[in-house]
C-alpha cells in the first residue's frame, strides 16, 4: 500500500477528462494515468498530451496537445495550424479550426497548446500560453471505462 503511495505521489497521477476538448481522442470522465517524471530529464515535445495549469484562475488543471514549443511561430489560418510557415499534418483532430490566429511567436520557457476538439476548447488561441513549471505531466494511459483501455495517442510530428 505505501509503495502504491509513492508512486501515484511521485511518478504517476490520475486526472479525469472534463469536457470535450479533446475529443475524439479522449472524452468527457475518462480516466487517464499522467506520467508526472516524463519531463525530469527532457522537455515536453509537439504532440504530447500534457496535463496542465493554465494562467488563468480555474479550479480545474486542463488536458491539451502541446503545439508550438518556445521559438516557434504559431499562425491558424484556413483550417489549418502552421508551425514556423509550415501546415501540421494532424489526422487526430474533431473538425478543422473554424477561427483564426495571427502569427505570434511562443515566449521562452512557454509552451502553445491546443485541444483536439479544435473549435470547442479553451486554449491558446485565446492568447495564452502555458510555462514549462505549469506542466503536470504527460498523458500515458487510459484506465476508465474499460472499453477505452490503451495508451494516450501522443503524435510525433514530422517537421522540415
């Protein structure tokens, strides 16, 4: 008992999906295992699902999909999202954006983030971004309902 303890203090949390937002791949009160140490000795990377504070008062930590790393320049436009001039091949999301983002350039030490649900998720194409220090952690399992048993769909993009 004590070691399963440390391990869900230390190494793995549980977060339950509230809302939409990143629909189709998680839905609303799944139950997902965070790997809390996943980013102890590297940095998150385009694609994880991260589960995290935003900068804004909340009383519940939101789950998104990392998007612009710091330096990058971010732009949504045409149904699109572009990542230093170049579209994202993003097979995973609901619907395309229905809205648009200027390009902006991620602050250093922040990351840009995004739900899969494009046009129904509090993020940051409402203009804020999330720092490295309000990064709980990386989405690693689903474990609720049982019919969804199975790792996070965390992409790897593939950028010039």
């Amino acid at each position: 008992m004590v070691i399963l303890l440390l391990l869900q203090v230390f190494f793995v949390g549980r977060y339950i999906v509230d809302g939409s937002s990143m629909e189709p791949n998680l839905y609303d009160q799944q139950r997902i295992l965070v790997n809390k140490i996943a980013y102890t000795f590297s940095d998150p990377q385009r694609g994880d699902v991260v589960v995290l504070t935003p900068p804004y008062p909340t009383q519940n930590d939101l789950i998104k999909r990392i998007i612009g790393l710091p330096g990058d320049t971010v732009e949504v436009k045409d149904g699109k999202v572009y990542i230093n001039g170049v579209a994202l091949d993003e097979p995973y999301i609901k619907d395309p954006p229905a809205y648009t983002f200027d390009e902006t350039v991620v602050p250093e030490g922040e990351y840009f983030v995004l739900g899969d649900n494009r046009n129904n998720s509090s993020d940051s194409h409402f203009g804020w971004t999330v720092s490295r220090e309000n990064i709980h952690g990386r989405a690693w399992f689903t474990i609720w309902p049982l019919s969804d048993w199975g790792s996070v769909l965390n992409f790897d993009y593939a950028l010039p």
